[in-house]
C-alpha cells in the first residue's frame, strides 16, 4: 500500500496515536499541527488524503479545506474532517466547506481505517462530472418479505471487501426503510431530505452530506419507515435525480427496491445496469415472480439489463422447488441460491450487525461471498 496521509492536528497524542495505526496498516504518514503547516506540506507532498482536524488555534479546519479546495494543486485531494463537534450545523458545515467525510471523535481504529479506504477509493467529488458512471445493481422481488434488504446490504459489504472500490447501498422506498433499525442508527432521513429538495439541487455534495458511513467501508443512504413519508414515492423528478448523482461518486451502488410496486417503479429500472429479482423456492412466489418479469418485458422495462434471479431459501423444508425447476419456470438463469439462516439471521439482529460480519464462516455468508464474485467479474469491466 503506498498511499500517503497527512494528519492535521494540535493535539501530539492525537498525532501519534493515529499515526501509528495507519502505519501499521502500510500506510505513509506525515505531520502537521496547524494550518498553515498543512497547506504547505499538502502542496509540497501531494498526500493522497488529508485527515483534518476542526479546532485548530490559527485557522479552523473549515478555513484550511476551503484553502485547499482553491489551489488547483490541492483541490482534488481527499479531505476527512475528523472532530469532537458532533452537531448537524457543524457536518454540514464541512461539507459545504468541501471535506469528502465528517468523522467524530472518539472513533475506534478499525472504523477509521474503514472509513479512510471508503474514502480513498472513491472518485474525488470536484471531478464527479468527469468521472465514468459506476455500475449500478438493483435488488428487486414481486412481493415483500423475501429478503431483499438483507440480500442488498449483506452483498454491498461483501463487494467492497473484495473489490476495495467505494460502494454506496441506498434504501430508494420512503417509508419503507429497515437498515436504521436494524444497525442501531438514529437517523434515517437521508433519503427523504433529498426528496424534499428541488431536483436541480440534488449535487453530488448534497448526496454526500445524507450519506451514514458505517465501520463496514461500505456508505448507506437510509430511508425512514414512517408512514407520513410514503407521500414522497411521488417526487419522481428528485428520485431520478438522486440515481442519476450516486454512480458519480462511487465505482458501485446496490439499490435496495424492495417490492416493485410503488410510483416511478420505471426511473429506478432504468438507473440500473443490473437487476438481482429476488424469489424463493415455492410455487406461488415463483409464479408471481414469472409475471413481474413478464410484465417487465411487456413494459420493455428490461432493455439492455442484466437480469438474474437469486433464491432466498427461509425456511427448513422438504417440499420446495428444486433450483433447476425454478429456473425452467421463470426462464431466467438462477445464479444464487441462499440457503436458510435463522440462527445467523437472530444472533445478527442482536448483535445490530449485518450477517457478513456477524459470523464470515457461516454457510450463508459465503453463498453472499460467492454471489459478489459474480457480480464483481462484470462490474470490473464496466468500471476497471
């Protein structure tokens, strides 16, 4: 690993302490206690990525990213603000001022380091417009309770472990979220305060401000599951906005569609290059999922997508369709087959943990490994 990192900050033992995790993990450090130290080694050494602190005695950390921001030098040099301010006001501040994440203090070292290869593995936000679109996945399944939010979260985090490339997992349902909840996270608003605003202010930047950083690399955009927000399924205009930005900032998006039956079902479709149509092994649900697709096909929905079907098997049971039968009914290629977890599913649960991470070892954690090594091969010849 030969990326550099210029740590900022007044505080030694701050300094040292950072300092010395990073360099066990490869990386090469160099110091600076103010301001303007920073903007001149930041413009001498050309750091990869700048790790900011806020509250600094000569010019606060705001005033030190808009500097490096308008020197065209430093301007496209990651920025991760790292501080004790914990305010809404004081995060959205940073980003307005230009930083590519906000971190607060006290952080455990391993999600740093998470958050740093997030960071720099993705596509500097300055040259967004520039920058080719990421790959796109849709999650998708003809009716709820099939395990479609747990397939998109568990399989963003996988792909970001194996292909080191910044991967955005965004719930694109309002109303019906379930990842907040689940993860212990207080706020689930990103996406609807997206969908609140006009479509030509949706910027890569005001994405970025929504977006929750998790200690799993991956970036979430939640929604919340309060029935109230379900009125904003109508801003199609923002929705498409929103899908349009994503695959600017990240090589990888995974959209967690959920049941398809909602407005604008249509704008999601086409923002996908790939769809995963999620079903299980049962005659009725396959026969529901034969007449989505069908009706997709109809609507010519499916132009130029690739379409898969993955079975999540729920339930322990001898009387099920055979993974072969599946795949002659729907006439579609079943490239997964999952198989039931409902120990792994409650011990994660418990544990607030997606099922990758709360046991790696487990059979179903490796079916979902298995799965983004699929996915991974096409996506790295979209993206490289």
């Amino acid at each position: 690993m030969s990326e550099k990192i210029l740590i900022v900050d007044d505080d030694l033992e701050t300094i040292r302490l950072i300092g010395m995790v990073l360099q066990r993990q490869g990386y090469q450090i160099s110091t600076a206690t103010n301001g303007t130290e920073a903007l001149s080694l930041a413009t001498k050494e050309q750091p990869n990525l700048i790790l900011l602190d806020l509250m600094m005695p000569d010019m606060d950390g705001n005033q030190v990213t808009r500097k490096l921001r308008d020197n065209p030098k430093t301007s496209k040099i990651h920025i991760l603000m790292f501080s004790a301010k914990t305010q809404v006001e004081d995060k959205v501040s940073g980003y307005e001022a230009g930083v590519d994440e906000y971190l607060t203090k006290p952080i455990h070292p391993a999600e740093l380091v998470a958050r740093i290869k997030s960071v720099l593995s993705r596509s500097t936000i300055s040259d967004a417009s520039s920058v080719k679109k990421g790959y796109t996945i849709g999650i998708i399944a003809a009716k709820g309770g099939l395990g479609v939010s747990s397939i998109a979260l568990n399989l963003g985090i996988s792909l970001f472990a194996k292909s080191q490339k910044g991967v955005i997992c965004a719930e694109v349902n309002p109303g019906h979220g379930c990842w907040a909840a689940e993860l212990g996270y207080a706020n689930s608003n990103g996406l609807v305060d997206l969908l609140s605003m006009k479509a030509n202010e949706i910027t890569p930047n005001a994405i970025e401000s929504q977006l929750y950083s998790t200690p799993f690399g991956v970036r979430l955009l939640l929604a919340s599951n309060h029935i109230k927000d379900t009125a904003y399924m109508a801003n199609g205009n923002q929705l498409e906005a929103i899908l349009q930005q994503i695959p600017l900032l990240v090589p990888i998006t995974i959209l967690d569609i959920g049941a398809i039956y909602f407005p604008h079902i249509e704008k999601v479709i086409a923002s996908c290059n790939e769809l995963l149509m999620v079903t299980d092994p049962f005659p009725n649900t396959v026969k529901h999922t034969k007449a989505l697709i069908d009706d997709m096909v109809s609507q010519n929905l499916l132009s130029q997508k690739i379409l898969n079907v993955v079975i999540v098997n729920r339930v322990q049971s001898s009387i099920q369709l055979t993974r072969q039968r599946v795949r002659e009914m729907l006439g579609q290629d079943v490239i997964s087959m999952i198989s039931p977890a409902p120990e792994l599913s409650y011990h994660a649960g418990l544990q607030a943990l997606p099922m990758v991470k709360a046991q790696p070892e487990n059979l179903v954690s490796v079916q979902i490994n298995e799965l983004a090594d699929q996915l991974n091969a096409r996506i790295k010849e979209h993206v490289g």
